[in-house]
C-alpha cells in the first residue's frame, strides 16, 4: 500500500526542525509504516529550509513546476481593499529520501515565508497575505498530488482539518481515499468565510452545496445568552452568516477520520460536561458527526523510540547536578511542566498561581516551568514567581535539544499538566515524563485519560499512575488554582512520608507509558486503511443520528448540557422530581449538593451577568434584575450545565 501523509508542519524528518509534538508525530508515523512493509511518502512545504537541507541532505529537486495565479475572495470586513487578490506563484517540488520515506517539499514565496515558526502570526491576519501559507500550501498540495502523484489507489493521509479541509472533498472527487486525522481540539464549530472557499473550490473543479452546512439557531433569549457566553469557554465563537464550519467539510467527505485517543474521540463527539452542550445540541455539526458515526476511529499516538528505548538510569544519576545547574535545591521533591506557551489553554495562568500559593505557605519544592514560546513569556507572574523563589523555580522558554529535556524529566520527581478547556489530546510531553519515573498531576479530562492518572476515569485503583485535577473550562479558574495547590501539598507529603508508596507510582507511570508504542499506532490505521480499500464505510443518513436517551438527571446533564427544557415540559415527571430546587422572587435560591459555583445570567434585550454567593448548601442572588433567567451552574468536579427560569412572556 502506498499512503501519502500530507501535513503542512512536518518538520520530522530533522530533529533541529522540529518545533512540536506534531512533527515528531508525522515522522515517526512515517516510520512505523514503512516497518510494516509499505510506501510511505511525506507532502509537506519548504518552510524556507532549502540552504540547510541542501548542506544536510541530498535535495532533488523535481521536474515540477506550477504557475498560475491563485484567486482569494476575503472577507471585506477584515481585509478591505485586500478582499479580492489574485497571487501570481510560481511553485517548485523537492524531494529527500531517509529511511525508507519519500519526503516531498513544496516551494513558492509564501510556502518558505516564517521558516522559524512555519505559521503566520494571527496578528497578520487583515494586514498580510502570507496569513493564508497553510490555505496556499492546501492548494498546492492538491494540485501536486493530481499532477506529480496522479494514483488513485495512494491513500491520502492528511493531518488537522485546519490545514487541509479542501483535500477530502478535492480528492474524493478523483478518486482517491482520503483519511483524515483530528490531532487537536480546535473548536468544532470553527468556520471560514464561505465565498472564500466557494472561489477556492471552483478552481479546483470541485461543485458542493455550501449551504448544506449552515446553522439554523432560534432566536432565543437562551440563545443569546449562549452566544454571548461562549466565547470564554474558548470552545465556541460567532461568526457571520457567510461562513461555514471547515470540520465539516472534513467529515463530510473524508473516508474515515481519526482521532488520537479513545478520550480525545469522545469528547469532540459530545461536549459533554461543558457549558457549550447545550448549543452544540443545535449545531450543524452535531447532527453531521451522529451521522458520520461509522466514519470514526482511534488510531492513538506514542512516545518516540528515543524516549522509548531511553535508558534513564544515568539521568537519574546525575539529577542533584541537573537541578543546581537550574539553579535548584537538590534534596528537594521536584515538579516539571513540560508545554507550549499557552497560558489559558494549557492552565499555566493557575498553575503559577497555584505554586506561589503552595510556596507561600512554607512548603519546600522545585519547580521546572518550560513554557516554549520564540517571543518569550509576557505574563509578568511568571517571572514574579521565579524572582520570589529564585532557589525553588525555574522558568524557561527557549527551544532545548532532547538530550536537555531527557535530563530535566529525569531529575524530576512529578509532572504537571493541568490543561483546560478539554483541548489537549495526546501530551506527548505527559508521557515522556511517565518514561522518566515522574508521577502525573493532570486534568481529569477525557482526552488524558489514557495515562491513568484518574481515579474516576480509570475505574480501577491498581491501574491509577498519579493524581488528577479537576477539568476546567474557566479563565483565571479559582477552583483550578485550589485544587492544584492541594494535589501539589498532597504529592510532596507522599515523597517525603511514603516513598515506598511513591516509587510504586513512578514504577507504574513508567510502564504504562512504555506500551504506547508506533507499531501499535500503524497497526491500528492500517486496520481502516485497507479495510477501506476493500469495503467503504456506509453513509448515514439523518435518521441515524443518535437519539437522547436521559434517564436521570446525571443523563440529562450528559445529554443535553441544560435542564431548562425539563422544567417547561411535563412530559416526564421522574426527571422533574429529581430537578435541582430553584425559586426566584426576591432573592434567587438555588440548591444542588454537587453545585461548587453558580453564575447567572439575566436576558431582557441585553445580557447581565452575577455570581450567586454560597451560604450553606445554597446559593443566593439578591434582589435580581427582570428578565428570563439561565443559571451556568459548575460542579465540584468541573462538569457545567444550565438551568434556569423564563419569565411568563417567553412561555407564550
């Protein structure tokens, strides 16, 4: 079989190269293809990389050459007098060959622009056309594969919707099986400007119903205050009208697509547990993945064999010099945080303020914060902290070889990755800090559960690697910051009391991360491969979408993100029974015993937000303005739901 992994961030085929996990990803998947027996290809762009690769590799450059002017119909509204250009390129093939893998590299003036950070800074949008690399690189490649390839029978394996939602529905059109992989939780309904990729898709000869992807939501005030809300979540953001949702244009004509983990399929599926359920229920895209159900799969991530096949034993030796290098006080218990600087995303805004408060209080530990960012760490707390306990904190930023970050992880004791917003997936770094001994502090979110570190999502207490934190959707989210400071006392009182309890811990970590492997990735994407080569999946149709199935009030949080519905129908008096107490007249009054906060949100032609203040095992709202009224109400456990009141003018 011949599969041709395309992917605009490859990178993988050099180590200096790489800037992300992803990369390593797309390399050792290579890899592990062509250790089963099969051709495997890399479609990727120059990235302005000719002069090194020239010096370290034996470029070819191909008979290949494509000129021709590239037509961009851009939103007026963000582009003005840049709305409609047409681009003169004149576009180039290379190719390298290592280790069994044809990589191909596709080179014009926008394809080798930000050879350092392969992406335009979003600041370029509305200013820049070297913002649209990744939608030039799509085109290119498509026409490369047409052109260059021009074999049916390749598979098509093409990497985050993002950077490649032309090429399902371009390819499947010649032809070709196209399987295309999730590998982060951008927002589901993130969309694009629609006459954009209708311009785009008419010089590809590809006719589609645009339309058929639109959203149709009912203007209520439920609506509004969704829409209003979610953007905090990160989860969801408004567009205009003329947009439309490039996920869904994945999904709808990809093969199969593919997710990393079991967690990181069930979580985009869903929401579940998220205060964006209740809208995703109304979306497009919802009713498209119910019916597209056959079309998922797990084919899962892993570590690298140089982490793998790492004997730690000498890092391990040399941990008391690694830490004073760093600055660091040897004897003490040791937390690494291994990310890219992403301070909400990745929670690292509550993680600093977690340690200060941790430090504050007396308690003695190090801490390695390696934030990866080319532009530095603007959040003044980071540096704060480190200049508060110079002795105790270590802040880095800069791209380190492996070897560093090999020895780092080793002289570390825990690993802390307390991501939000559910949008981290596999966290490569998690696992190759398991492979270094160290013991997991992570979110409990379903796209992590894989690494065991969760009480309540492995379901069994033999298995558990670490500790977990509870999943957030929050900005600056105090109850983040308090449960880590807890679970941080809680891991330095079991290296200090127990460390028989705690070298039990680091012994599993290390060989529950050892059996995610590559071999058992490629195994898992050739199963869909060929099994699609010989028996397509069936496509669904609408009335396969799955139906709500509630059967108590647990379920119908899961189910529809919201109660508000239960207490305008009477339907069904058992889940009404078991509704949450909830009067308004004066005073607000709400009482749930898993309730850890409550926020509520009142609508009358704009929307007013309060925070409902806990006495007892209420909360309260005094004297709250008119309106209909929708309570985000957030369990001790992070999962939120809506609930709420109409007023009598929105029941009639």
């Amino acid at each position: 079989m011949h599969i041709l992994e395309v992917y605009l961030e490859s990178g993988g085929y050099d180590y200096n190269l790489i800037k992300g996990g992803i990369s390593v990803y797309m390399w050792n998947l290579s890899k592990a293809f062509v250790e089963k027996g099969h051709q495997v290809s890399l479609l990727t762009a120059m990235h302005g990389k000719q002069e090194y690769l020239r010096e370290h590799y034996d470029l070819e450059e191909l008979d290949y050459c494509r000129q021709w002017k590239m037509d961009l119909v851009l939103d007026p509204a963000i582009w003005g007098d840049q709305s409609r250009v047409s681009l003169a390129l004149v576009t180039k093939a290379y190719r390298i060959r290592k280790d069994g893998v044809d990589i191909y590299l596709l080179s014009n003036e926008y394809l080798d622009r930000y050879p350092d950070t392969f992406y335009p800074p979003y600041s370029s949008k509305g200013k820049d056309l070297g913002f649209y690399k990744s939608l030039i690189f799509q085109m290119e490649a498509i026409f490369f594969i047409r052109d260059f390839f021009n074999n049916p029978d390749i598979v098509v394996h093409a990497h985050e919707p993002y950077y490649q939602y032309l090429l399902p529905c371009s390819l499947s059109r010649d032809g070709y099986r196209v399987v295309s992989t999730v590998q982060s939780n951008m927002p589901v309904n993130k969309k694009v400007y629609k006459p954009k990729v209708a311009a785009l898709l008419d010089q590809l000869g590809v006719a589609i119903d645009l339309n058929q992807f639109d959203d149709h939501l009912s203007e209520d005030s439920f609506n509004q205050c969704l829409l209003d809300y979610m953007p905090r979540t990160h989860l969801n953001y408004p567009y205009p009208d003329d947009y439309i949702n490039l996920y869904a244009l994945t999904l709808a004509y990809s093969d199969k697509v593919d997710f990393l983990s079991e967690g990181h399929l069930a979580f985009y599926q869903a929401f579940k547990g998220t205060a964006f359920r209740a809208l995703y229920n109304q979306l497009r895209i919802k009713s498209l993945v119910d019916q597209r159900q056959a079309h998922l799969f797990v084919g899962g991530c892993a570590l690298s064999e140089s982490w793998l096949k790492q004997d730690f034993s000498p890092w391990n030796a040399q941990k008391n010099q690694v830490l004073r290098d760093l600055g660091l006080t040897p004897e003490l218990p040791t937390f690494y945080h291994n990310a890219r600087y992403a301070p909400n995303h990745k929670g690292q805004v509550e993680l600093v303020q977690a340690i200060a408060k941790v430090l504050a209080s007396g308690a003695e530990a190090n801490f390695i914060l390696r934030c990866v960012s080319g532009n530095g760490i603007a959040d003044q707390r980071f540096h704060e902290l480190q200049a508060r306990y110079p002795n105790k904190v270590a802040l880095m930023w800069q791209y380190q070889a492996e070897e560093q970050l090999m020895a780092m992880a080793a002289a570390a004791d825990f690993s802390l990755f307390p991501s939000k917003f559910e949008m981290d997936t596999f966290l490569i770094a998690q696992g190759e800090s398991m492979l270094a001994g160290c013991v997991p502090i992570a979110s409990s979110q379903l796209g992590m559960m894989h690494w065991n570190h969760c009480t309540d999502l492995t379901g069994d207490e033999s298995k558990v690697t670490g500790f977990s934190v509870v999943r957030s959707f929050v900005e600056e989210d105090a109850q983040l910051i308090h449960d880590l400071a807890v679970k941080i006392e809680q891991a330095i009182r079991l290296y200090v009391e127990t460390p028989a309890e705690y070298q039990l811990l680091s012994q599993r970590a290390r060989r529950h991360a050892q059996e995610f492997t590559w071999a058992k990735v490629a195994d898992l994407h050739l199963a869909h491969f060929i099994k699609d080569r010989d028996t397509p999946a069936r496509q669904q149709s609408a009335a396969d979408s799955l139906p709500l199935t509630a059967a108590s009030l647990e379920d119908a949080i899961d189910e529809l993100g919201e109660l508000i519905s239960l207490r305008s129908q009477k339907q069904d008096l058992s889940l009404q029974a078991q509704l949450p107490q909830l009067t308004r007249d004066q005073v607000i009054r709400y009482r749930y015993p898993q309730a850890q906060a409550v926020e509520a949100f009142v609508v009358n032609g704009h929307v007013e937000r309060h925070t409902l203040s806990a006495q007892g095992d209420e909360f309260l709202l005094a004297q709250p303005p008119s309106g209909d009224l929708f309570l985000l109400v957030t369990l001790r456990n992070g999962v939120q739901y809506w609930d709420g009141l109409l007023s009598p003018s929105s029941l009639h």
